[in-house]
C-alpha cells in the first residue's frame, strides 16, 4: 500500500476497528487490515510513507468507529444474557 501512496493513486483510507478500506482514485476498492502496533499514520510513515504523501490534500484517511449494533452487542449483551437465563 505505501508503494502505492508513493505513486499517488490511493485516494481515501477508511479505518473501521482493525480493517482498512482503501479506495484508490481510479475508484477500485480494496481491503486491508491495520496493524495494531499504532495508528495508521505512524505505521505508514514507519514503513516509508512521507508526512507530504499523508496531508490531507493528497490523502483523505477517515477513523469509524463501531456501529451501534457491534457496541450494544459487545458491551449490553455480557449484562442482559444472565438476567434473561
């Protein structure tokens, strides 16, 4: 992926949890997953991309958080599955 931010065709990066959404600017669309050792610009820059590469005028990057379904069901589920057995 950093060879293709050197190149300037990524357009958009998406983080969704540990999933990434890379939208290049020919509009094709791929799938990655993050590395949990920081954020995604620190292990971009690690792995060589430049902090120019990663402004936001070349590169859009975006954090989601978790739908509410996903937080309802991690954290209200543990409570509400003893008081329903």
């Amino acid at each position: 992926m950093v060879a293709e931010i050197h190149a300037g065709e990524v357009a958009k990066i998406v983080v969704r949890e540990d999933a990434l959404e890379i939208t290049k600017k020919d509009k094709t669309e791929q799938t990655a997953k993050k590395e949990t050792t920081g954020t995604l610009t620190e292990v971009l820059i690690g792995l060589g991309a430049t902090p120019a590469e990663l402004a936001p005028d070349k590169l859009e990057i975006a954090v989601e958080g978790p739908s509410t379904a996903v937080v309802a069901t991690r954290y209200l589920l543990p409570i509400l599955l003893p008081v329903l057995i």
